[in-house]
C-alpha cells in the first residue's frame, strides 16, 4: 500500500508545492512527539511526572485556574476576523488539561494553525485572481459576440445589395490606431515592466533638475515611449461598436500577422492623406474583418481552457489539503491517544479554502459557456479541450524497447567487428568508405545520442517533479513520454547500424557498385521522407510539431520565439558537426558524386566551402536572432546580452573553419583568441543565468536558495564537468590522437561529448525555468486578451 505521503507528493501542483501544507514536516514533529512520549514511559523517568494527586487536582478542579469559563476538552481553536474583506480571518488553537504544559504538542498545534492560515491565505488570493479573470473573460465574449453579430449583419446586408459601395467599412464599425505597446506577456508582467522602467527614467532625471521641470521631463518620457513603441503596437485597433470605445490587440506572432499589420498601417496613412480636411472621423475607417474576429476567438478560447485549468488546480489544492488535515491529526491522536480531530477539523471544515463555493461555481460557468459557444452543445467534444485524456502508458512500448535495444546492441557490436577486422577507422582505413559512409553514420549517431539525453532528461524532470510539459506548452494529448523518446531512439538507430552492416559487408565483398554506394543516400531519404510524411502514422503530431519549431527557428525575426523555440535552438548549436555532415551528405548524393565516387567534388567546390562557413554559425545566428526578438517584444536588456554570447560564439566558430581550410599560425591565434573569449562569455551565462548558481550570498554555499535535488555535490561536480566539456575546442588547436584512430573518429568523439554536455545542461535548465515559476506560483498560462476598453475622448 502506498503511503499518503508520496500519493500527496505525487497529485500536488509542483508549481505550487510551497503553498500546500507542509505534511513532512507535521510528521516530524509526530515522531518528535512519540520519542518524547516514549521516553516518558521509560522506569527510569518516571520519576520526573507530576503526583497522582498532583493531576487528580488539576483533573478534577479547573476552577482554580484564572481562566475558568474555559470549555472542557483538550483543545480550543480561536478564530481572529481580519479588520477588512481584503485581509484574512487567522487561526490560533489554545491548549488545554493535559496539552497544557506540552512544549511539544504546543510547537505541533502552533505549526498546524500556521499551515491552515497559509492554505487560507494562498486559496483566497487565487480565488480572487480566477474570479477577476473570468469576470474579465466574460466581458471579452460578450464584446466579440457584438462584433461577429454586427460582422454577420453586414454579410447579410451586403449579400442583399443593401449597400451600394464597394467599400469594406462597416457602418458600425470605425477603426483607428492608437499608440499603446503590444505585450505579448502578460498582464501582470507587463504592469511590473513599465513601472520599473518609468521609475529608472525617473531616477536617471533627477539630476537634470536645473535644466527641464518635472512636466517637461514627463512629456519627454511620454513621447520617447510613445516613439519607441510604434511599431510594437501594429497590431492595435481602435473598434467602436454599439457606442463602446474596443481596442482590439492581436499579438504579432506570426509574419503573416506582421505583414498584415504593416498593410494596414501603410493603408491607413495613404487613406488619411488622400481624405486630409474631411471629416475627422471619416479618416480612420478601418475595417475588422473576419480573420481578425478569428484570432480573437482562438484567443478568447484558449484564455478560458487556462482559466478552467486553473481552477481545475485549485479544486486539487482544497481536496489535497483538506486529506492532509485528516490524515496528520488522525496520526496526532493515535500517537497521543487523545481524541482532538474531530474539534481541529470542525475549524478546517468551516475555514475559507473548504467552505468557499465561488470558484465551483465559476467553473460551471466557465463549462456551460464554452459547451455552448466553442463546442456547439457538444459536451463531449468541450471536455476534449478542457479536460483531455492523458495517453495511458503502454507495456507494449517497453517490449518494443527492450527488442530495439537488443537488436542495435547485436548489429552495432557486429559492425565494430567487422570495421576492426577490415582496418576501418584507423590511419589506413578505406578513404572512399570513410569521406562518404562514415558521415552519415556519424551524423545519425549525434542526432540519435542527442535525442536519447533528451528522453533521459524527460525521466529525471518527471522523477523530480518538474513541470516541462507547463514549460514547453506541449498539448497534453501530444507530448512524448520518456518511454516514446527512447522507442523511437533504439528503433531508429536500429535501423541506422544495419543498414550499416549491410553496405559495409557488401563494400568487403568488393561491391562497389552505383546502388551499393547509394546505400547511405537513400537511408537519409528514407528518414526525410519520414519526417514530412503527412499520414497519421508513427507520431505524426510531434514530427509536425518539430517542423514548425524548425520554421519557427530559421524564421526567427518573424515569429514570437517562446520556450520550446529558444530550446530546440540550443540544441542545434551543439549539433554543428552534424550540420556539417548533412551538408556534405546533400552535396555529395544531390550533385551525383557517388557515381563516380568523387568524393573531393564537394571539398574543393567553392560553394561548398562558403556553405560551410554558413552552418557553421547559422545555429548562433538563429539564437541571436531570438534574444534580438525577445528584446524588441519584451524591452528586456538582458536578452541583449545574451545575444553578444552568440556573437562571440559565431565568431569562434568562422575562426575555427578558417583554421582548417589555412593552418596558418594568424588563425591559430586568432582561434585561441575567439575560443578563449567565447568560453568564459559562456561559462558565465551557463552558471549564473541559466542554472542560477554562483550566488555568494546564498543559503547554500554558491548555490541558489532553491534547490530540487537533494545532494548538492552534485551541483559542483555538475559545474566542474560543464568547465571541462566547455573546453573541447582545445583539440582543434591540440590535435590530440587516440591511439592508431582516424581524426575524423576524434573529431567524432569531441562532438559527442559536447551533445553529452548540452543534455546535461538540460536539466538545469528547465530545473531554473521550473524554480522561477513556482516561485511566482504559476501554474497556467496567461493569455493575453484581444479586446481593451478604451475611453472616449
């Protein structure tokens, strides 16, 4: 039977852990109470208990005692309004008779009514957050039903030949820009943003007192954060409908949005010009088509698949909380054998979290609104997106796992054999086998190695309970489970290493002909065409998924870059060597080399040599592009920053290519140079942004305050191996041999272990990102809203 306490630790919000109640540590002091009791039971103590007349007196006459109109029994929970609504009642429970003069059981019970007003707190304060943002939501449907009311009006009218112009303004419908920054984060962020910022403008005048007044300096500060936000606010529309002032803010997350927005600002400003002395009204007509009715919609729909979520959450909080009550005071009156439950939770019973209906009943609301207004009365298909069914995990896979493995375990040592035996992979190797097979195999072993980490990470941030699907946005029906990444990984690569050993028998056999040689072409066609296979077959969903991160990466300027984009392009800058092996896989089967086995057509193309500069610092180029992205959405410096470390690394990067084509002493040196910068640059983010660590001033020594695992040496070795691992492109400059192996497998063997060193980091990673949410307690996205009341002038 397994024990409450892992069931509880097992159902809590991770992001809210710290707001539950602490069941551990009530546990503790039990087993505190019970070695004390234990002791007191002890011959040798007995010694030190009251006389037997001692407690008949004060059993038998609490009169004497100078609060006498106290209640009998062995407790009394007093309960302390709160002087406002917007402040808490709190709890204190008063020992009596026997409990009086326990210092043990007083620390237990003052523990207890800490933890009960801390539930009581946190519940209420989410409550009021849920409540003011479906309060919110509601408006937001009622304005959009006006507007697809007063849109299907105007179709009608249209389709009748009621108007008689071609023009797409609707009479009920007038447009207009207004100036205001589009915040793709949310709401409360962006309140927090602005002040901070408003106030470091603030600060920064102070000195300039002698030379502008205050208003002067505040017309500055506006006009500048007008200025500086103009083209954040493309996405801005001022709609008047049924006489209420609406802005409507689609966010630009995608080009065609931005181009969209950027057409009808040009659009805008040749109307204005072209009507420039007519009626001032008349100048800003702008039409709000469908497509823009359509995104807020999508929007509106996916803030209240959040918000029901949220209270989803919060209904696991009080039924969680509400068992942990019970259980810890049923274990407090089995160790005490006192019977005080049942009076401790009366109190819990009637206290705020557990009474308060508001938030069942918005929940109802919530469901019977998206039932009837995205789902059209179908329940069944509402609660596909409101409470979606989580893939059940199968036996199969694992079987299949456990076969894969066995099979690539097999045919993987076969082929070490049979390389070893041939010479292959030494200094007198096969070169024709080793500049045209040797790449694709190393290219898949790095992708496969890398995905492999990828579903290890996934175990470890499940085993540790952190949140990466919340982190991700992954759909809940669609993310891939450790046991998924891993089938996939043995399949694949079972598939590689005997395709393999089939072309390196054949090429033993002294079989060099054309179809034998395109043996490791149409493997990689074979995976391409896999990859873009548009049937539902063999997780299409998340191949698709993989696809439009892709687009979203190379596309990167153009697109809102979230988590998962920023993620996966981390990824690519530690798989520049296997770019590099894809490029020259490409050159040498699209250009037909392997006809004639002409393997050097692709090294000495100069084409070929200018694309190899350009994969190898594409990847940074894609993640510099994101910081430029996030800094222009978010007005963050860091962001800045952390694109100069991308920089630096493109730089080493075209440095280290242009080594190996010279071997030239300026190069060397110039690598050293770039290498050595770019290290420490990197080193530094690595430790003190990403994973949080190096704080002196922390609890734990040069650590932060928060840690999920348990052993912190694991910390510092974590650290000195990230050190070591950094500092692999030392080989370029070292040309370290292993013995009589090929340079190609050194080179082989130094990628890998940087694919090592960028799982690693994964962990810690996604292990910061987790901390820092649950350390704001959130749980749910906040969708940013499309519609924004505005005043009318």
């Amino acid at each position: 039977m397994v024990k409450f306490s892992k069931q509880f630790e097992a159902q809590l919000v991770p992001e809210w852990k710290e707001a539950f109640v602490d069941y551990w540590l009530l546990k503790k002091d039990l087993k505190r109470m019970q070695v004390v009791g234990d002791n007191k039971s002890d011959p040798h103590n007995r010694g030190t208990e009251p006389s037997l007349v001692h407690r008949l007196f004060k059993k038998r006459i609490p009169f004497f005692r100078s609060n006498g109109n106290r209640e009998h029994g062995a407790i009394q929970v007093h309960r302390k309004l709160g002087s406002s609504a917007s402040e808490n009642d709190f709890y204190e429970t008063e020992l009596l008779d026997q409990f009086e003069d326990n210092e043990v059981v007083k620390e237990f019970f003052s523990r207890l009514d800490l933890q009960l007003n801390k539930v009581n707190q946190f519940y209420k304060g989410k409550e009021k957050e849920y409540l003011d943002r479906g309060e919110s939501l509601h408006k937001q449907m009622e304005i959009l039903l006006e507007l697809k009311a007063a849109l299907k009006q105007q179709q009608q009218q249209r389709g009748k030949g009621i108007l008689g112009t071609d023009s797409k303004d609707d009479p009920s419908i007038s447009c207009s820009i207004i100036s205001e920054e589009d915040s793709t984060r949310g709401a409360i962020d962006q309140t927090e943003q602005n002040s901070e910022s408003l106030s470091r403008e603030l600060g920064s005048l102070t000195s300039e007192q002698d030379q502008l007044s205050m208003s002067q300096r505040l017309d500055s500060i506006k006009y500048r954060r007008e200025e500086g936000n103009k083209f954040r606010s493309l996405s801005g529309r001022v709609v008047s409908c049924q006489g209420k002032n609406v802005k409507i803010n689609i966010p630009l997350t995608t080009p065609s949005r931005t181009f969209s927005a950027l057409t009808d600002l040009v659009w805008e400003d040749l109307v204005n010009q072209s009507k420039k002395g007519g009626n001032e009204l008349s100048n800003n007509k702008l039409s709000v088509n469908k497509t823009k009715l359509h995104h807020a919609e999508k929007m509106i729909r996916g803030a209240y698949i959040e918000l029901y979520k949220g209270l989803g959450y919060l209904k696991t909080y009080r039924n969680l909380n509400m068992l942990a009550f019970v259980k810890i005071l049923k274990k407090f009156d089995k160790v005490t054998q006192k019977q005080v439950s049942s009076t401790y939770l009366k109190v819990v019973e009637s206290s705020y979290f557990n009474s308060s209906d508001k938030a069942v009943k918005l929940t109802d609301e919530v469901e019977e609104l998206f039932i009837k207004q995205f789902a059209e009365d179908d329940k069944r298909k509402a609660m596909k997106y409101l409470k979606p069914h989580q893939r059940k995990e199968s036996h199969t896979v694992t079987f299949f796992i456990g076969l894969f493995a066995g099979c690539f375990m097999a045919l993987f040592t076969g082929y070490c054999i049979m390389a070893h035996l041939a010479g292959m992979y030494t200094s007198r190797s096969n070169s024709i086998y080793m500049e045209t097979a040797y790449p694709v195999l190393s290219m898949f072993s790095l992708l496969f190695l890398h995905l492999f980490l990828y579903g290890c990470n996934i175990f470890m941030w499940r085993k540790t309970r952190i949140n990466y699907a919340f982190i991700f946005e992954f759909a809940p029906t669609k993310e891939l489970k450790y046991r998924d990444v891993l089938l996939i990984c043995t399949a694949c690569m079972t598939i590689v290493v005997g395709s393999m050993f089939a072309h390196l028998a054949l090429i033993l056999k002294g079989d060099s002909s054309t179809q034998v040689q395109a043996i490791p072409g149409i493997l990689v066609l074979m995976f391409l065409l896999l990859l873009v296979c548009p049937f539902n077959v063999l997780y299409k969903s998340t191949r698709f998924l993989f696809l439009r991160i892709l687009r979203n990466i190379i596309l990167s300027p153009l697109y809102k870059v979230v988590m998962v984009d920023f993620f996966m392009a981390d990824q690519l800058c530690s798989q520049v060597p296997m770019l590099r092996s894809l490029e020259y896989v490409a050159c040498y089967y699209i250009t037909g080399s392997y006809k004639t086995q002409d393997y050097g057509y692709c090294y000495s193309a100069k084409h070929f040599r200018d694309l190899a500069y350009a994969v190898s610092f594409l990847p940074y180029y894609w993640r510099a592009m994101q910081c430029a992205r996030r800094w222009f959405d978010e007005g963050d410096m860091g962001h800045l920053i952390n694109l100069g470390k991308y920089v630096s690394a493109m730089l080493a990067a075209g440095a280290k290519v242009a080594y190996e084509r010279e071997k030239s002493p300026g190069w060397l040196v110039l690598v050293v140079a770039m290498s050595s910068g770019a290290t420490v640059y990197q080193l530094y983010w690595d430790f003190v942004k990403d994973w949080g660590l190096l704080q002196a001033n922390s609890k734990n020594p040069w650590l932060r305050n928060d840690l999920i695992l348990k052993r912190k040496f694991v910390y510092y070795l974590s650290m000195g191996l990230n050190l070591v691992l950094r500092l692999a492109w030392l080989q370029t400059v070292i040309h370290p041999n292993l013995g009589s192996l090929d340079s190609r497998v050194t080179s082989f063997l130094l990628a890998a272990l940087e694919v090592i060193r960028r799982g690693h980091w994964n962990f810690y990673r996604l292990e910061n990102e987790h901390l820092n949410n649950a350390g704001k307690f959130r749980a749910v996205k906040t969708v940013p809203l499309p519609f924004h009341e505005v005043d009318q002038d």
